[in-house]
C-alpha cells in the first residue's frame, strides 16, 4: 500500500512553486548605517552579561527606526524586558553579541519586530546569538517565552543569528512578505515539543542554509502562505520540516521544499487539526533521511476532530535522494484521515 502511495504521488506533476518577486531589504544596511548609527551602549547599554539590554534597546531603536542602524556590539548583554519594535522603515539591527535571558522575561517574545518595511536584522561578525537558557523551564516540563517574533515585515532578511536553547519557540515570522531568513544556527533540547525552530507564513518568502536541532519542527510553514522557497535544510534530532497544524480557512499554494538533510528527523510532514481549505501544488525535493520514523506523512487526524470538512490536498510532489530507517521501522509513508482528499 505504501509503495503505491508513494508512486502515485510522484507521477503528480510537478508542482511549479517559486518567488514571485525580488526578496530581501529595499537598501543595504551600509546605507542605513550611512544615514545613522545607534550603538546601544550609547542608551545605556553594558555588556556585563546580566545589565538588562531591553530598555536601551528600545531606545536607540526609536532614534534610528526610521533611517538607521542600531548597533549591539560584541560582548555579552543580560535581557530582563521584552522589547516590542515597530513601524520601522529602512532600518537594521546588528547584533555583533550575544545576549542572555536574565531571569523570567515577561510577555510572548524576548524582542518583538513589528510594523516594519525594508528592514534587516543581521550578525556583522557571524558571533551575533541570543541564549535562551530554556533547560531551565523545559526539564520540569514547563514553558517561557519565544526568542523572537516578526509580524507584519515586508522587503526583510535575517541572517547570522544563532539562537540556543529556547524556553519555547525560537523565531515566528508572522504574515510576513519578501522576506530572505538565511545562515541560521538553531540549537536546543531535543526531547520536548512546543520548540519549533522556524515558523513562517505569508507570501514571497525564501528560506535556506538553516541548521535545526530541536525538539520540535525544523522549518514549519503555517496558514496562509504562498509562493516559498525553503531549500539546504538541515534538521537534527527534530520534528523535521513540516506544514501546519492546519486549521480553518488553510490557504497555501506553490511551495517548494528542496534540498534536505534529515538526521532523525520527519522529512516532510502535512499535519491538519480540524481543519478546511486547501493545500496545492507542494514539493519536496532531493530529500535525504537518515532514521526518522517516515519520509512521508500526511495527517488529517492530528489532533482532535470536531467535525470539519478536512483540508484538501491536490498537486504534491515528493522524491527522495537517499532514505535509511532503523530495522524495526516496517513502514516509510503514514496517511491518517478523516477524510483525506
């Protein structure tokens, strides 16, 4: 039943998914730091390890948002304050240190990017990392707060960054558009859920060079999204790459997953929890796995059901380079429905 499942699905044509437009910041940040710097030691800012880096950051942000740089140079900075930055415009923030939760940081997100068009949020010196200390929380099976959340940028990259060791999720793109996230170093426990390294939706978003391990989903596309290209994924110990959960109203088109490296971890995973809509023309290409329990799962019975009409699925596209499962594993493809379309 599995290999006629997965021959089916690779004599689907090939689904045609691609940017629609030019990606990354309108300028470069040379040009932003040409108009103005705003080093936050400048705000009060003091690499001590444990000084809380919210309040000046917030502050040199407000100096530069609008024409800018905002500046965090090497050394190590305490965050105590969540920092919520909005309505930027041709602005970037460089992190050339590493910054460290400092106790319990109140609200959803460490730092919080809103509002903002033409924006970069970058390592200079590819040292920039934020330390979640996350252990802390999920060895008594507890939560904190997500490291960073992007809702509503356009015309942005991210890049340079590592992120370690999460109380939750590690970074949200949230309806975001003509977006590069790219050179991302993800790196946690990997023994929980309700970490996902990245969480992404919106339209025109590419998304490569990342390296997750977790105990989560790696790269994970959500509703609404179109028009994504996700490739060179490479997902240790993790939930691997995914699309969903899935609820009502699912609209996702033309996106193109290539290039993956799975180490322990699902390939491609399409996952809907009372859900309706629809999901089309979807590719995972030149896919390698190495263990994982399948190269290929798709669950419409994830979580509970409460009676909605599923999401329908038309137009996938799978193939697989080179696939190796531990001796006990009997089945590589897993379909759960209630229906599946």
């Amino acid at each position: 039943m599995a290999t006629k499942v997965l021959c089916t699905l690779l004599m689907i044509r090939c689904a045609v998914a691609q940017l629609s437009g030019a990606v990354g910041p309108s300028t470069s940040y040379a040009s932003k730091a040409s108009t103005k710097i705003c080093n936050v030691l400048n705000y009060g800012a003091k690499a001590t390890g444990t000084t809380d880096i919210g309040p000046p950051l917030a502050s040199a942000w407000a100096d530069c948002k609008t024409g800018g740089l905002v500046y965090i140079p090497p050394g190590s900075y305490g965050i105590e304050t969540a920092v919520t930055l909005k309505s930027g415009s041709a602005s970037a923030i460089q992190l050339d240190g590493t910054i460290y939760r400092n106790g319990d940081v109140p609200g959803d997100e460490f730092i919080s990017i809103s509002g903002c068009t033409d924006f970069e949020f970058f390592s200079g010196n590819s040292k920039g990392a934020i330390q979640g200390y996350g252990y802390e929380y999920l060895e008594n099976g507890n939560y904190g707060t997500r490291l960073l959340r992007f809702t509503n940028v356009n015309h942005f990259s991210m890049h340079g960054i590592a992120l370690v060791d999460s109380p939750s999720y590690y970074v949200v793109f949230d309806t975001c558009s003509n977006g590069e996230i790219y050179n991302l170093i993800i790196r946690g426990i990997s023994t929980l859920g309700e970490t996902d390294g990245v969480d992404v939706w919106g339209s025109n978003i590419w998304v490569h060079d990342v390296e997750v391990t977790n105990g989560d989903e790696c790269v994970t596309v959500k509703s609404p999204a179109k028009n994504f290209l996700i490739e060179s994924i490479y997902c240790n110990l993790s939930g691997g790459t995914a699309i969903g959960s899935l609820g009502t109203g699912t609209d996702i088109s033309n996106i193109h997953y290539r290039n993956l490296y799975m180490n322990r971890a699902d390939a491609c995973y399409l996952k809907t929890n009372n859900g309706d809509g629809t999901v089309t023309d979807v590719t995972w290409e030149n896919v390698i796995v190495h263990g994982g329990p399948y190269i290929l799962a798709v669950n419409e019975a994830w979580g509970s059901s409460r009676g909605s009409t599923g999401v329908q699925l038309s137009n996938l596209n799978f193939t697989v380079r080179y696939y190796q499962f531990p001796k006990e594993l009997s089945y590589k493809i897993q379909l759960f429905h209630h229906p599946l379309y």
